[in-house]
C-alpha cells in the first residue's frame, strides 16, 4: 500500500518518466531481506504497472521474504559463485544495480569488513568487464558521519564533512570503507556510480520494534503510553519510505558521488511523541533514565538541487496513512 495524494501522483509520474526517457530497462537488485528492498521492489512494480515499456528486474537475494513477495513479478535467483556471476551480469547487462547487500555473517577467518569488502568487489569487477557499465547505486549510511551528541552548535551533516574511521562502529565503518572502495575502483569523478547516504525512514513494511518511530507506533497499536528513555532530545528528520524509493529511482541515472538521502524538518523524540499524541491520542511517559541524546539530520540540499523536491509526504499525513494500513 502507498500514500496517494495529489503530489505522490506528480512524484510518480516523475520519476516513471525519468526512467522511460533515461533508457533504463533492465535494473540489478543485489541483496537485501527487508525493510529498503522491499520498498524499492514494490516502488518498481507499481512504476511496471504504470507503464507499457516495462522494467525487467533481477534479484540476488537469498530472502525467502522477497522471493515469496515478488517473484511472480520479477526474476530470482540465490547470489551466485563467481562463474556463474559473470555470467548473469553478461548476460542481463543490467543499465542499473543496486547494492543493498550487507553480510550479516561474515567468514571467522575473514572477519566481517573484509567479507563486506571483497563481496563488494566481486561486483565492481563485474560491472567494470561489461562495456556498457551500468550506473552503481550503493545504499550507504549516515552512519558514516559518526556518533553526534545533541549540543546547541548541532548542524546538518554535510557530503563534505571529513569522516574520521576511528570513531566509527563497525556497521558504520563497513559503510565507509565500502564508498572508499567505490570510489577508488571507479575514479572520484565518475559519473558510473551514487553512495546513496541513507538516514532515517519510516512507513509500510518498518518493523515495529526497530527504531523510535517503529517503536512509538508499536506502542500506539497496544494501545500502551509511549515511553522515552532520556529526555527527548534526540534529533532525527524522517522520509517516508515512498519517497525514499523514489529518489532511489531517479538517481537510476542523475547524480553521482556521495548524496545524502533523508527528510527535510528535524524533529527530537520528544516532539515526535506529542505528533502521535496528537494524531492518535497516545499518552506519553518521559522516563528521564540516563540515555545518549543523538543528532542524525543530513543537509539534502545538495540533491534536492539535482532532483528539486525529494519529501512529497509530510510527517503527520505519512503517519496516518501508515496506521491505517495497520489497522486493516
């Protein structure tokens, strides 16, 4: 289920168009079990369903939630050895991949970044032997901007902030290493590839006990007050997930290097529990427990000057629109 509004509409047809005019028909899913693959899969269905020239879509996944999800849609197969690797890029020449992939368990010898790194690679060397290279569209993080604390000098992260390894986590760092990679593999001014920085979301298919925002709703279905560990400072800007696959769509072809992807307005824990208070009733409990107060906003302002707008759905009408899928 999707939100539609009169402004969903225009961004569909967009980016639908976009698409037809940009010459993309063949897309390259690789990885990917949940919450973003599933909203990028079911974003392409609905453009196919839209449309006369259809988009054929493959996918390496070895999710039997997709499979069970989309495979009457689109075309299957569990991640292949190498041979057979290079022999699926040749032979559907993708015009786009996109990289969701992250290996949750990596080889004990290896240890998990240089598993995440050489997986990485085996792909950059299949879509670098093919004479018509693909565009890469690498599903990073914000994550790489590391750990902040909310303060008063707080600002919205910036592509061109140095990122320091050192004080990154571990998920954050495969993250980092991951663009490193990329990039070098492909030249810093390549227009081939986009390290999509992807921040906070929400909507249809977010698990309910993941996140704050997953975890208000949550609440709000059993009908429980919604509790915040700390004070409520934390601050994050939320994109619904529609948009979200949406703007991943249109980087298909426009833009390159590292973009942030994201919602415009930040909002802290605290104002986004009054939000379902207000929409939904919820009471709310302020534990005041010690807790880390974080700031996770991107600045989007380099993309929306690429794409122009890239949030069509605000916070309020997306949270609705979400609750009454639940409620079916």
């Amino acid at each position: 289920m999707t939100l539609v509004t009169r402004e969903t509409i225009k961004r569909d047809s967009q980016a639908s168009d976009h698409l037809v005019e940009s010459g993309i028909r063949k897309v390259l899913v690789v990885g990917g079990s949940g919450f973003i693959a599933s909203a990028l899969l079911n974003y392409l269905n609905n453009i196919n369903c839209k449309t006369v020239n259809k988009i054929r879509v493959k996918v390496l996944s070895r999710s039997t939630l997709l499979r069970n999800e989309y495979s009457s849609q689109f075309e299957f197969q569990h991640h292949p050895h190498h041979q057979a690797m290079e022999d699926c890029y040749r032979e559907f020449l993708p015009d786009v991949v996109y990289f969701i992939s992250r290996i949750s368990s990596p080889v004990a010898e290896i240890g998990a970044l240089e598993e995440n790194l050489n997986f990485l690679r085996s792909h950059i060397n299949m879509i670098t032997s093919i004479t018509s290279i693909p565009k890469l569209v690498y599903l990073s993080s914000g994550a790489v901007y590391g750990r902040t604390e909310v303060d008063q000098n707080n600002s919205p992260f910036s592509e061109s902030q140095r990122i320091d390894l050192g004080c990154l986590s571990d998920y954050a760092r495969i993250k980092a290493e991951s663009e490193n990679l990329i990039e070098t593999s492909f030249g810093s001014s390549s227009a081939n590839y986009v390290l999509a920085r992807l921040f906070a979301f929400y909507g249809p298919g977010l698990p309910l006990n993941d996140f704050a925002i997953g975890n208000f709703m949550a609440s709000k279905i059993r009908k429980e007050p919604i509790q915040i560990k700390g004070d409520g400072r934390t601050v994050r800007s939320y994109m619904h997930v529609d948009d979200l696959s949406a703007t991943l769509c249109r980087l298909a072809t426009d833009g390159t290097g590292a973009l942030n992807v994201g919602g415009r307005y930040p909002i802290t824990l605290l104002e986004l529990s009054e939000l379902y208070k207000k929409l939904f009733g919820c009471p709310i409990e302020v534990l005041e427990q010690e807790d880390f107060e974080s700031y996770y906003v991107p600045n989007i302002s380099k993309i929306e000057k690429l794409l122009d707008k890239t949030n069509f759905i605000s916070l309020e009408e997306g949270l609705q629109s979400w609750n009454k899928e639940l409620e079916i």
